[in-house]
C-alpha cells in the first residue's frame, strides 16, 4: 500500500494565492491533492498457472509444469491379437501410432520460451518386450516419440528406441529429458507415439487387456511472454492514503466543490471499463452505498487520457469524515487480437509490463484574508 501525505501541497497554495491577491476579503482557491499514483501489476488479468520470478535481474514468466499420460491397450494396438486373447501363442507383428496432447490451460494461447524441460516416458506394461531385439535394423521393432506444437505441427524434438541396440522388458520403463530454449510453443504439446513390432517367434499367453503408458511433462517453463485469452476479465487493486488532520478539517468547513482527474498510463492490448472508489474501509469500496464510498465510475481503460468529472460538496465533506482513506481500482477488460486458432479476445502480455493509475482529487476551499 501507498501512503501519501497532502499537507504540503494545500499549505503551499495558499501561500501562494495570498501572495498574488492580497488586496480581496475571500478568494476560492483550488487545491489539488494526489490521492493515488500508484503502479498496478496485471496479473489479475493472467491464469493461475503463470507466475513470475527474476533470472539474472530480469523479471520472467514460469508456467507450473504441465502434464499428460495415456495408457494403450494391446487389443487396440494389435488387431490380430484380438481373436489369440488368452491363449499362449507367437505374438503377431503390429503397428500402431496415436497421440497425446499435453494441454495448456484454455486461456493460455501461447508462450514464447527462454527455456524448459520436457520429458517424454514410456512404459512396457505387456507380457513381452515388444522392440522384438535383434542386432540387424531392418528385423528389430522400434518406439519413436516426437513432440510437437500443436498449433504448427513443428517438431519440438523427437526420440527413437530400436530394438537393434535396446530390449524393453515388461515393466521397464524408458525415460527422456530434452530442452526447449527461444522457441514459440502455441496451445500446448502434441505428443506423437509410434510403435512398430515384428514378428519374432516369442510366445506368450495373449493378454489383450495389458498395454504401455505414454506419459508427457513438461517442466521448467520460463518465458519472455505470453498469449491469453482475457474476455472480461477482472482487476481489483486497492491502497490507503494519508490525510492529516489539517486538511480533514478545511475540507470539512471551506470545502465549495471539486473534481477528480485520472489518468491511466500502459501499454496493455486490453480495452474495457475503469472505475475507481473512495471509502473508509476495504470493504466498503464498491459498495454501491453513498453513504459509505465516493465512487468515480463510467471510466475507459484508455491509456494517456484525462478523464475527469465532478464532485459534490457532500461527497469532499464525506471523505474528510473517513477515519482512514482507501482508494480502490477496478477494470474490465477484454484483449484486442485473435489467437492461432482463432480465438477472439487475446491480450499479449510480457513480465514488466504494468498500469499507472493516476488520481488527483481537486478540492475549490473558501479562504480568508
């Protein structure tokens, strides 16, 4: 929270407006008292999933690690096998290829990575080893996993096991680490599994119920920045202000009406409403109660532009009765692009981007001389 003291600014214009007008009994000088300059993170407007840290004195996305698995099952992989199940026989030869999609959330369109892991497993969970070992290539089976964006289809990276170096016992399984630096991943990762598996004579009881596992992780994500879809998403920051005593009380016995003037500076790809309140407590901001808030409503989140509007005699007495001032903020907003795969409403967003709320409150008192 910020806290912000006034005293200074009022005292000095009226210093300033006796020394230029001497000579007239009461004059109405307006005195302007900057309630809230105050830097907003956008984080609101981000998914759970996306956090942010500093690398070497830069501030940087990190997406929680991302995961999928999926078990297939010998009767979808090997057709023949289906009429052999449950006798002991030469398993058939079988090719088979499917994918796994290790899913961003829905609102996380795209990231673009600094740097990240992924590791690619799979599980002999069958009766047999089903590279089918053998020291010439064209004889041995093989796995292969590639992963790949799943908005391009642009391999990632990618993975053989051949049975012409390997064996896959049943329940072994084979793990794989790779790194993903300066690439542009959209959606999430498609992981493709292709498995090819030769006859070689093995006898086995046919178990058409028993599979492998396929299983994606992808960890470590830091990131410059970042696509999300933001439709009416939702800001709620707030801060205390300080306000002495002096200046309560000339609000409250001189006070003749005033003006808000806020101006809101970013470079967000975001278009919506803007409000503001002013209130005694947190929880009386928004309260649509006028007896408890001053709210500066029908707002844009328009960037560089003053927009102001009045305030009541009422209202400027109603702060200066505030035992402690709050000031609280809220948007909604929606993104100006559309996404890879056409999605409306997206917002590119990068680790130090923020918006400055700048409020200034100007209060016309009756002075003296």
């Amino acid at each position: 929270m910020r806290y912000s003291s006034v005293t200074t600014a009022v005292v000095g214009l009226w210093a300033l407006a006796a020394c230029q007008l001497p000579e007239a009994p009461q004059w109405d000088v307006g005195v302007a008292v900057p309630y809230t300059s105050d830097t907003v993170t956008v984080f609101d407007f981000l998914p759970d999933v996306v956090s942010v840290d500093t690398v070497v004195g830069t501030p940087v996305f990190v997406i929680d690690p991302q995961a999928d698995s999926v078990d297939y099952r010998l009767g979808e992989m090997c057709s023949a096998c289906l009429v052999l199940d449950g006798q002991t026989v030469q398993v058939p030869s079988f090719e088979f290829i499917d994918s796994l999609d290790v899913l961003f959330p829905a609102e996380l369109v795209t990231i673009d990575v600094i740097g990240g892991q992924m590791e690619l497993r799979v599980t002999n969970e069958m009766n047999f080893d089903p590279l089918r070992p053998n020291p010439i290539p064209a004889n041995a089976g093989y796995i292969s996993l590639a992963a790949r964006d799943i908005a391009t289809g642009a391999t990632i990276d990618s993975v053989l096991i051949s049975g012409s170096s390997e064996a896959m016992a049943p329940g072994e399984t084979e793990s794989f680490v790779f790194n993903i630096a300066d690439q542009e991943i959209s959606e999430g990762v498609r992981i493709v599994f292709h498995i090819v598996s030769p006859q070689d004579n093995q006898t086995v009881t046919i178990d058409t119920n028993l599979g492998a596992k396929v299983a994606g992780l992808l960890r470590s994500i830091q990131v410059r920045g970042i696509a999300v879809v933001v439709e009416d998403g939702t800001l709620d920051e707030q801060n205390q202000v300080s306000i002495d005593q002096e200046v309560r009380d000339e609000l409250a016995n001189r006070v003749q009406g005033g003006a808000f003037e806020l101006e809101l500076l970013h470079n967000l790809e975001l278009t919506g409403s803007f409000r503001a309140s002013i209130a005694g407590s947190p929880g009386d901001l928004f309260s649509n109660d006028p007896t408890r808030e001053v709210p500066l409503s029908q707002l844009a989140l328009t960037p560089g532009i003053s927009q102001s509007g009045e305030l009541t005699v009422e209202q400027l007495q109603q702060i200066a009765t505030f035992p402690t001032v709050f000031i609280g903020v809220q948007a909604v907003a929606s993104g100006t692009e559309t996404g890879p795969s056409g999605q409306t409403y997206v917002a590119q967003f990068t680790p130090d981007q923020f918006l400055l709320v700048d409020l200034r409150v100007t209060s016309v008192l009756r002075v003296d001389f």
